[in-house]
C-alpha cells in the first residue's frame, strides 16, 4: 500500500511561534485523521520565512526548539503521534552551541526523532542565508509506513535553477539522497513568487522525478511577509510524469496517495498572478501587523482607482 502524504501549505506568522505550532498541530491532526503517514510542512514553518536578525537572538532560536519539543507531544496527545511532521525550524546541534542551522525536525512518537539540516544557502536576490546559518552536511532518509522518504529543504532541490541562477554549488543534494535509498523525496519549501515561476517549478520537479526514478513531493509556503510573497503551488510529481496539485495563493491542506494524480492545474493568466500577488502582500502586511484598513488618496486618475480596487480585493 502506498505511503499517505499531506502537504500542508500554510501561511506562517514571523517570530509567532505559538501562532505557527497552534496551525500545524490543528493541520497535522486533521491529516492524522484522513490516513496521513506523513505531514509535510513549508521551510521555517515554526518561524516564518524570513526571520532575519530574530535568529540573532539566542532566546529565540532556543525558545523555537522548546516549542517543536512541545508541538511533538501536543501531536501524540491528540491522536497524532504516529504521523512523521515534518516542521522547519532554527537549530542547534546543542544547547552550548552558538552554530544555527536552518532545519527540518521530524516529530514522531511525542519527540523529535530526526533533523535534518539544509545543506546548500542561497546568497542571491532576496537571500542571504549564509550570513544567518552553518551548511549542512549529511542526507537523511526515513521510514515511513514502510517506504523510504528523503528530505531535502528548498535550495537543496532547486539549485537557483527556479530563478535561472546557476548557484554555482559543488555537491547535489537530490543526488545523494537518492543514492540513500529514498523512493519518495519531501522538499518543504519558503519559494518567492515571481510571474511564470510556476511552470518552471513544475518542469524542474517533473524532469527531476522522472530522472532519479522517485516522487517529489514540493511543500511551499503560502502568503507574504515583509517584501516576500509566497504563491504555494505545492505538488507531488511522479516519475511517469503524473502527480497532484495544490492550488495558488491560498491556504490548503492537500492530503493524498503517493501514487495518487489529479487533473494538471490550469495555467493562471499574468494579470492575474499579478492581481494575487499584490493582494497577497496587501492583505498580509495589514493582517500581520495588526492594523485594521488603510487610507488612500484618489486622484480621478485610473492609477489611484486600481490601488483602490486591489485594497479592496485584498481586504
């Protein structure tokens, strides 16, 4: 019987750690509940992406492992201890270390079991995780319901290649993963929208299963914070080229077989991948820095009357 996969596209808060466990732990549970064997969530899922200068503050990047410690019994509790979570936090190897990884914990039986941390740190356009975290070094492959199930966080699967960078790095993280033994690979994922993204996502994802032989399941985060603006999308692709689909611009929890397929998404128009995510960004930034509206000025012109459109669409 294939392994049952949940892809939980969610939208985290920076720096909210209680908001961002309460949200897993209610998706997670759910999945439990529909037959999942392993929840999968976006990269830095616990504390958002980008937490920039917060994981200067040794107080909390301690305070966030405390808080996957306690999100794994919380799963146990409710009935989903059984459930492999894949969460994205900051991690130290140990509590004396000063070393910060950007990682993913696999919680399971009520603890972390496993952790896995990113081995390649992107360091162009909008990134710059090598000034904030040390690089990874080991693949990890786990169990689950009997399957092999590699881990890989975002730039380990990507490359630049999402972005038409070349990232100019050394080793192949998908590569030795595979050569692990994984069958399936989870790749949770904090990817910036830009227009036509998408499909290059899909055909790297699609060409890349169908070359190592495995299914890739790509969990991206959702929403916006600060100057990024996520557009989820997440999927899992199949080797024959098949493979299930979330949707855009939204949050949704995508609960499906490995093996499972659904109808192609239908390609979004520019305007209107425009359109979401400038109101993505929009109602983001209202929301997630408490304000209730906002104050514009119109002009009679149509460039004023199109802000006011998409404020209202985003609120």
């Amino acid at each position: 019987m294939p392994i049952r996969i949940a892809l939980i596209q969610m939208d985290s808060v920076v720096g909210d750690l209680a908001h961002n466990a309460q949200a897993i732990l209610m998706h997670a549970v759910a999945a439990a509940k529909n037959g999942a064997h392993i929840a999968v969530t976006p990269e830095l899922s616990l504390v958002g992406y980008p937490p920039r200068d917060l994981l200067l503050r040794s107080g909390f990047t301690h305070a966030s492992a405390d808080a996957a410690k306690h999100l794994a019994k919380q799963l146990a509790q409710n009935g989903a201890g059984d459930l492999a979570v894949i969460v994205g936090l900051p991690w130290h190897i140990d509590n004396q270390s000063t070393v910060i990884f950007n990682a993913c914990a696999v919680l399971r039986g009520g603890k972390i079991e496993r952790v896995y941390t990113k081995r390649l740190l992107p360091h162009y356009d909008v990134f710059d995780e090598a000034r904030y975290f040390a690089y990874g070094s080991e693949p990890i492959v786990i169990d689950v319901a009997g399957e092999k199930v590699g881990i890989l966080i975002c730039e380990d699967f990507w490359k630049g290649a999402d972005v038409g960078e070349s990232g100019g790095y050394q080793i192949d993280p998908l590569t030795q993963t595979v050569q692990a033994g994984a069958k399936v690979i989870v790749v949770p994922s904090a990817s910036p929208f830009f227009l036509g993204k998408q499909s290059r996502r899909i055909d790297l994802i699609a060409r890349a299963a169908a070359s190592n032989k495995v299914s890739i399941a790509s969990v991206n985060a959702v929403g916006a914070n600060d100057d990024f603006v996520f557009d989820g999308g997440s999927c899992i692709l199949h080797p024959d080229g098949t493979g299930s689909f979330a949707k855009r611009f939204g949050e949704e929890v995508l609960v499906v077989d490995c093996t499972a397929t659904s109808a192609q998404p239908a390609n979004m128009p520019p305007d209107e991948e425009l359109a979401h995510a400038v109101t993505s960004a929009i109602r983001g930034y209202v929301g997630k820095t408490g304000h209730h509206g906002v104050l514009l000025g119109l002009s009679g012109g149509i460039d004023s009357a199109l802000v006011a459109a998409l404020a209202v669409a985003a609120l």
